[in-house]
C-alpha cells in the first residue's frame, strides 16, 4: 500500500494512492500516528479499502500533498552511513551508526517550501531514505529487525552546516530548524519494496544532478540501524529513521555550494515516489 496525508498544514487527513490515483480515506476515522501504527492499523486500511474500492473518493488536483506521516515521537538520522559521502565531507568512515536527532517541528510536506533559516550561509541537501517504525521496538535483534518496520519514504535530510560543524556542540541544531525534514509523497509498505538495501536515490538542484546513489552503499543496513539505534532508545510505532545519504552534498563541493531563496531541489527513491522543494528566504512572523 502507499499511504498519504493531505490538506491544509496540521489538519492532514489520510488517504491512499492505487494506480497512481490519489484517493481520500478520512471515513476510515484515523490518523496515521502512533496508536494507528501500534494497533495493527495497516491491516485496518488493507481491508477498508477492500471493502470500499469503487466507493473512494478521489482526491481534486492540487490539494496539498503533507507528511505521509503524522508528527512522530521522534526523528532519528544516522551519519555517514555510505562510505562515499564519509570521504567527501573529509570524515572518518564509522565503526558504529553515528545517530543524531532531527526536530519533529521540522516535519513538512515533500512540495512545502524550504525556509533557509535565520541567519544561515550554509543550508544543504540530503537525499534519503526514510524508515517508518511499525511496532514498539527496545533491544531488538537484528535477525527480527525488520519485524518491526512499517514501510519506507522520501526524506530530505535538510542541514545547515555552520550550526552543524561549526557552532559547537551536537549536530542536532544544524539538522531541526522548520521545513528541514520533508517527507513523501509515500509511506511505502515493506511488502512492497523488494530489498531497502538496493534503491537508486538521486537529487537535482535547479535541474543539475547533484546525488545519484544506490542504499548498496550502506555502510550499516536497515536491519543492522532498526536494531542498533533500538539499544540506546525505545522506538515507538511510527517513529522514523532516517538512514543516511550518499555523495554529492554542497558540503562535499570544492567550492561548497549552499541553496539560495529561489532554488528548487527535486529528488526521489526507486518506488517511493518523486518531491519537490522550493528555497524561500525566512521571514518574522
């Protein structure tokens, strides 16, 4: 199956897409948040829509697409984790999952604009691929990791790197500001995706191909990264782990190059769908 959430920001209904048809199933009654993931809700969706196939409405054209997910507990990211962008960034390749956290407010739709924050020089791009935690997850094993996924989307890691690298302290405050975690269009179910560890991701920036990668780069796969992180923190359903990208970041760039208000970054996985972010200047509220 291949979940959205549309309509205006922060009042997301659900919806599912068949045949490349956007379709509404707010009847349904649920959000897809924690409870929906932790309550067998996939199943739920599965034989609604079974049961009401010719009676879905479909969507208009141009209703906002948002997060396929509602605000989660948490946004984990993994670093370094394809040994081509390690060496780019002049980074060591990691013995272990480098694990830093993304701000839930940074959550967006995967059209919404990206603001480039206060302040910033550095804002950059990352394309990635998305884990979405199925089931309440603490000290699993990696032979059962994948038990516990829900399916798989598009996010852009959005980082400005002077807060990251250059401001002291954790990355965390390059990688939250607002707009910096686009997500979808898509929750992919894993019954769909063959093998997570095999997709092509690439990103454009004003047309020009900036990344072209393949997750066969992983240093750490999904399974190796579900079961880790679930060491140091319990993961709760819905939950989402996002799981590194490959080279071709403005960091890595001699010189770096960084976005700017106006530019528009167009980016996408294998089976997960295609997003689209316009650069806007920030501006007080």
């Amino acid at each position: 199956m291949k979940l959205i959430r549309h309509g205006e920001i922060n009042k997301e209904k659900p919806g599912v897409v068949i045949d490349e048809i956007y379709y509404d199933v707010t009847a349904l009654g649920e959000d897809y948040n924690e409870q929906f993931f932790e309550t067998n809700g996939l199943e739920r969706l599965g034989k609604y829509i079974a049961d009401n196939k010719s009676s879905l409405k479909k969507l208009s054209p141009g209703v906002r697409i948002g997060s396929p997910v509602a605000r989660p507990s948490k946004i984990v990211c993994i670093g370094l984790n394809y040994a081509d962008h390690a060496k780019e960034t002049g980074a060591t390749i990691p013995s272990e999952p480098v694990i830093f956290m993304k701000s839930t407010t940074a959550l967006s739709g995967p059209y919404d604009d990206v603001v480039i924050p206060k302040n910033s020089k550095k804002t950059d791009w990352e394309v990635e691929l998305a884990v979405v935690i199925g089931k309440k997850a603490s000290y699993v094993e990696e032979s059962k990791a994948m038990e516990y996924v829900a399916g798989y989307c598009l996010h852009n890691d959005l980082s400005e790197r002077e807060f990251q690298l250059e401001r002291s302290g954790t990355w965390d405050k390059g990688k939250g500001c607002d707009t910096f975690a686009p997500l979808g269009p898509w929750l992919v179910t894993k019954d769909e995706i063959a093998d997570p560890n095999n997709l092509r991701l690439w990103l454009t920036l004003n047309g020009k191909t900036m990344q072209d990668g393949s997750t066969s780069t992983f240093v750490f796969t999904i399974a190796t990264v579900v079961s880790y992180v679930s060491h140091f923190m319990t993961l709760l359903s819905g939950d989402v782990i996002s799981t590194g990208t490959p080279p071709g970041v403005g960091l890595g760039m001699n010189p770096p190059l960084y976005l700017q208000p106006g530019d528009t970054m167009e980016l996408g996985i294998d089976g997960l769908g295609i997003s689209r972010q316009k650069c806007v200047a920030y501006a007080a509220h």
